[in-house]
C-alpha cells in the first residue's frame, strides 16, 4: 500500500534543513514547502522538489513529515485553506514532528481517523548538531503498525527512534524531554557563573567535570558555545518558551507542581521579552553577562 519513497516535508529550518539532507542521501524522493522559500534554496539544489503549499506537497508524496514552530503553525499546516488534509487521502501518513502540544496531537489522530488517514505525533531532540549529525531522538505517538511502517525513514536521521503510546504520548514525552533540558541549562549555567566568581579556568573546569557524575549533554554541547560567545541558535529561546508553557499547563491539568520548571520559564521568558527570542538557549548566561562576556 505504501510505496514510502516520496516524503513531503514541510518546515526547513534549523532542524529541518539537515534532515531532509539525510533522506535525500538515503534516495528518497523529497517535496519541500516553507513559508520562507529561500530556506529551501539550497535543499533544491540537492535535488529536492519546491512546492507552493502544504496542499501540494501532500499531492505530490506519500509520507508527510512537518516541523514548524508553534501549535498554531501546526493547525493551519494540517487544517488551512491549503492544509495537508485538503488533499491527503488513505494512502497517505502524516508525521508531525514540531514539539507542539499533546492535545493538538490528539485532534490531528482523530481527525486523520475520521478520514482513515494515519496521523503520528513525533517530536525529536538533539538540536541542530543532532539533526546534522543523524542522530536526533524521536519520541513517537500513535498507532503501532503506522510506526513500524514509517520507523525506516526515521532510523535515517535519528539514533534512536520509540514508540511512546497512542496519540499524544510523543508530545507528552517530548515535554519531559523539555523539563530535563531545564533543569541542565539552569545547572551549567550557574556553574559557569560560580567557577568564573572563584576565578577558574572555565575550559579547564567543563573538561573536568564532564568526565564525572556531572556530565550531561548540554555541558558538553553548550558550554564551549557559551565560552566562544556563540548564541546562535541549536534550538531557539522563543520555542523553548513556548515548550515550557505547555509543560507547564499539560502539569497543571494532571495536578502536579513543577516549581523549579516554572522557575526556569520565568527566566527564559524575560530572555524573550529582553530580546533574545532568536538566540540559541545558551544565552540563559545573558541573565548574569548581559553583554554576552566573561
């Protein structure tokens, strides 16, 4: 039924660019839709095919996969005047894999049922250096024989690929994924500024302590970013935010209190309220040197 080697993929930024570099390699056919076309410039240039709309893009393949930025970019990519369901049809499975919320996933599940369509939520972490890289995790949602149908093309871009549950449950995880990431940023951040406060060598102490029980992949991935003053974007603060904010209501709405999160969504939304929504996460340093020096 499903021939899988025409993917539609709708959203090329700083995640999607690279992965659909990755499916290119692997031969599959790709059809490209962003609202800004010069971002799919160089993916044409690799041979992948430019659409005029989501509409379209879904015409003209069989998987869709899409990672815009917010929720509300989800509903009018999938449920527009030029959406994806204008003109899927059973033959067809739709990937959305922007970090969008749980509920949203769940009504794109249901509305793809009613048209027996199937519809996965798989949002994916890793940043920019793991969707270069190809080894993004994905955090899948939905039915398990679609998954297992689609996991071959996510292995190509992905080192690690699960089924999470039924619809909604990749979102759901996405957003523990979230909360994590947190609680590291918060961390490595407040140990650059103690070392730097007692005059350490800041390499010499993130050398150091990622050998030992402190280890985590923002240390190693962000620290020397901070260092070199290197705010550009991994994954932005504006989403990040927004990621929090959903975190933060899905916990309210299961009655639980998640103080240190909120904590931190305090500080990253004054980081976009300051002006530096398009800055990678790393910029959290912002809030202790404002101008981005030690």
């Amino acid at each position: 039924m499903y021939k899988m080697k025409k993917i539609g993929f709708i959203g090329t930024g700083v995640m999607g660019s690279s992965i659909v570099k990755h499916l290119l390699k692997a031969g599959y056919e790709v059809n490209v839709y962003n609202r800004t076309k010069s971002k799919t410039d160089d993916l044409v240039s690799l041979g992948a095919n430019w659409c005029e709309n989501p509409a379209t893009v879904t015409e003209k393949s069989e998987i869709i996969i899409t990672i815009v930025g917010y929720p509300k970019d989800v509903e009018e990519t999938y449920l527009g005047e030029k959406g994806i369901f204008k003109t899927a049809t059973s033959n067809h499975i739709l990937i959305d894999m922007t970090t969008s919320t749980p509920t949203l996933a769940a009504k794109l599940y249901e509305e793809g049922k009613k048209r027996n369509i199937p519809v996965l939520d798989a949002p994916v972490s890793g940043g920019d250096l793991g969707a270069k890289n190809g080894t993004l995790t994905v955090m899948v949602g939905g039915d398990e024989g679609v998954f297992e149908l689609v996991k071959p093309i996510l292995d190509v871009f992905s080192s690690k690929v699960n089924l999470q549950g039924s619809a909604g449950k990749g979102q759901h995880t996405k957003m523990a994924n979230q909360i994590m990431v947190a609680g590291t940023m918060t961390g490595l951040t407040e140990m650059l500024v103690y070392a730097e406060a007692a005059n350490l060598n800041l390499e010499k102490v993130i050398d150091t302590v990622s050998g030992g029980s402190a280890n985590n992949w923002s240390l190693v991935n962000y620290g020397p970013r901070i260092l070199s003053e290197d705010y550009s974007p991994g994954f932005f603060i504006k989403h990040f935010v927004k990621d929090l904010n959903i975190a933060l209501n899905e916990a309210k709405i299961m009655n639980i209190d998640l103080p240190f999160t909120s904590l931190a969504q305090q500080f990253y939304e004054k980081l976009e309220i300051d002006g530096h929504g398009n800055d990678g996460t790393q910029a959290f340093i912002k809030l202790w040197w404002p101008e981005g020096k030690r």
